[in-house]
C-alpha cells in the first residue's frame, strides 16, 4: 500500500514548466507592443513630416503666384523692397527667416488663405514666406541685363530675379522644413 501513495505524489514539474513558458510568451508580447508603438510614433511623425512639407511647397506657390499676379496687373511696374512681401536682400528678416524655427517674421498666404486649417489643423502655426529681392538695381552683383539677340543695349528685356523662401512647422512644433525658388521676371 506504500507503494501506491508514492506514484500518486506529485513533484511540480508540470506547474513550473508552465510558468516559464508563460514568462517566455509575456517577453515576446511585451518585445512585439514596444515595436509596434515605436513603428506608430514612426509613422506619426513622417504624416507631420508631410503635413509641414506641403504647407511650405503650398505657400511657396502662392508667393510665385503672388509675384506672377502682381507684374501681370502691373504693367511691369518694378517691385522693389518694401512694396508688399518684398523684402532687401541678405537682410536681417532673410536670415532671422531662415534660421529660425518659428515664424513670427513673414507673410502669410497672400490671398487669405488659412492653410493650417484648409490642413485639418495639421500645423503648428500658419506657414509664413518671404520674397527678398536679389539683384537690385545698380547693384554689381545680380544688376539687370539686356537679354538682346541683335547685340545692341536698346530693346532688350530687363529680368529681375526674386527668392522665395517659405518654412512650415508641424503639429508639434519640432519638425520644421522650408523650401527656396527663384523666379525671374523679364520686364
């Protein structure tokens, strides 16, 4: 009868073979959600990434469309410093433009657009652009040209070249892009 009790007696192997597999299962769970935040927090920030991308390239359009509307209407009429967004070139403004990150200095969209809201409220702040113009008048630098095939200086068209530099920051503010073009116009 002695016998009999001791084969029904149990040692535990089984209950602590369980509890390791479950610690091994409760790693691979925890290891697999760390992953998949990091890869959600990835793709947040590549959509702010977008959203702050778009809004510099759509503002910087509209001070190209800014400029192409103004010497359309204008009669060619020179826009200088001062004369809307324009601004001096290589000034203080250009700089503080483009080396910092927030956007107090600026203009904002010229026909009254809010693009952070036309965005879904996507951006930090409005996106802001500046045009600073860049061969002044005179200036030995970038100065006007004739652009005349018969060589004479008469006749020849005047081109005036202009950056445009625009900057968007996204949702959280950290991220920040901006995006330069040139534009000449023949006069």
């Amino acid at each position: 009868m002695n016998k009999i009790t001791n084969k029904l007696k149990q040692k535990g192997a089984v209950l602590v073979i369980g509890i390791i597999l479950l610690l091994i299962i409760s790693i691979i769970g925890i290891t697999s959600m760390k992953s998949a935040i990091l890869q959600e927090k990835m793709a947040a920030g590549l959509k702010n990434r977008e959203f702050a991308d778009a809004a510099a390239l759509t503002i910087l359009r509209a001070g190209e469309n800014y400029l192409h509307t103004y010497y359309q209407i204008s009669n060619n009429t020179l826009l200088s410093p001062g004369i809307g967004p324009v601004v001096e070139a290589r000034s203080l403004i250009v700089r503080n433009f483009k080396s910092n990150r927030n956007l107090n200095d600026g203009f904002t969209h010229p026909d009254g657009v809010n693009i952070g809201s036309y965005l879904g409220a996507a951006l930090d702040q409005e996106p802001k652009y500046i045009i600073e113009y860049i061969n002044p008048a005179g200036s030995g630098v970038f100065g006007e040209f004739d652009d005349d095939s018969s060589g004479s200086s008469s006749g020849g068209l005047k081109i005036q070249k202009y950056r445009i530099i625009s900057k968007a920051t996204d949702t959280t503010g950290n991220m920040y892009t901006g995006f330069e073009s040139v534009v000449s116009v023949a006069q």
